[in-house]
C-alpha cells in the first residue's frame, strides 16, 4: 500500500488538482465524446435535436446503466404461469396440525430420578 504525504498547502492544492482532474476525465470526457457522436449521427446525419454537454453527460449515464443491465445484471426475473401456480395450490391442500402428537420435554436426568 502506497502512502502519500500531503506537505503544506501546496500539497493540498496539488491533490485537488488531481482530484478535479480526475473527475473532469471520468465524467466530462465520455460526456462530450457521447454529445458530440450524438451531433455528427443524429443531428446531422437525420436532422434530429441537438444536444448540449449537459445531455451528453445524462446519455452517458443511460448508456452506462444500460451496459451494467445487459452484462451483470443483478436483478433476476422469473416468470411462471398463472395456471401452473393455480393447481399447486389446488393440489396442495392446507394440512392441520396434528394434536395426536404430544411434545415431549428432553432433560439430562436419568428417567429413573424423575
């Protein structure tokens, strides 16, 4: 594990510079890179709407949730018929308890002591 020693103030400025530059990487790159595909496909290609930076940032976000669904998705569905959940519960009557049977207490005496 790397340590880093943040000497000064100009330590702290360097690390929000990093820090800034990191996030302008992350988010505003792929947000103009998306903003300005969607301008040379839709808008020029099929005189469709233009977008701003903002709306580049947001179709990345969509494009992003949408990679995560098909590729890992965390949430499985399973479907079942609704005639087949209707004769399991047809088939399967409710049982009642059973008051033949007695509850028994175990202890660790010998019965012999009781």
């Amino acid at each position: 594990m790397h340590v880093f020693h943040i000497r000064g103030f100009s330590g702290v400025l360097v690390l929000v510079a990093v820090a800034i530059s990191a996030l302008l990487l992350l988010l505003l790159l792929p947000a103009s890179f998306m903003m300005v595909l969607w301008n040379a496909l839709v808008f020029e290609g099929f005189n469709g709407p233009e977008i701003d930076l903002t709306q580049g940032f947001f179709l990345w976000g969509f494009v992003m949730v949408l990679l995560k669904l098909i590729f890992k998705p965390q949430i499985k569905f399973e479907f079942q018929s609704l005639a087949a959940t209707n004769s399991k519960n047809k088939t399967a009557p409710k049982q009642k308890p059973n008051s033949d049977t007695k509850s028994s207490i175990v202890s660790d005496e010998p019965a012999d002591q009781k």
